[in-house]
C-alpha cells in the first residue's frame, strides 16, 4: 500500500498567483516555490499519495503520468524531509506501527 502524506499543522502556507510560501513555525524555516508547486500544496490539504497527486497534475497540466509521477515524488520527498508534510498512518494503524485499532 502506497504511503499517503499530508501538511504538517506545523506548517504555515501562503498561496498567490505566483506561487507558494510556506512557514515551519516551530523550525522557522520557510521555503518558496512556483505555481506548480503551490498547487501539489493545495492536493496535500487532504492526505494523497504520490501517485494521486501526479494524476492530479497530469489532469491539470496536460503532462505526461511519468513525468508527473517524477516530479510529484521529488516536491513530496523533499517536502517531507523538511517536516512540511508528514506521512499518514495506513487505516487502522498508528503512527508508530502498532495494533490496528479495531
């Protein structure tokens, strides 16, 4: 089963025709990104999994599933290696991998 990631609540977001700011309150870090990226953003306001999300930009953009598949992993990976957005527990799992929850 394919992991989904959603935004950290750590995380402050400020959305423009331009683009995207985003504000790790507690890290204080804030990172910049263009249109496109914005909108992998807005995808993540709900938990998606990569794959979801190229199909989503692939909608949007008209790209190539390839190069969506590519380009959505690289803004996720580094999205989350940064604390910005944080893998979801798979239904009926906590986060640290214990006992389903029944």
């Amino acid at each position: 089963m394919e992991s989904r990631f959603r935004v950290s609540p750590a995380v402050r977001a400020s959305l423009s025709s331009d683009g995207l700011v985003l504000l790790d309150v507690q890290g204080g870090l804030i990172l910049a990104s263009n249109s496109v990226g914005a909108r992998i953003w807005q995808f993540l306001e709900q938990p998606r999994t990569h794959a979801e999300i190229a199909q989503q930009l692939v909608d949007c953009y008209g790209i190539a599933h390839e190069r969506a598949g590519t380009d959505a992993a690289a803004f996720v990976g580094a999205l989350a290696s940064r604390g910005l957005v944080v893998e979801d527990a798979p239904c009926g799992r906590d986060t640290a991998g214990g006992e389903s929850r029944g």
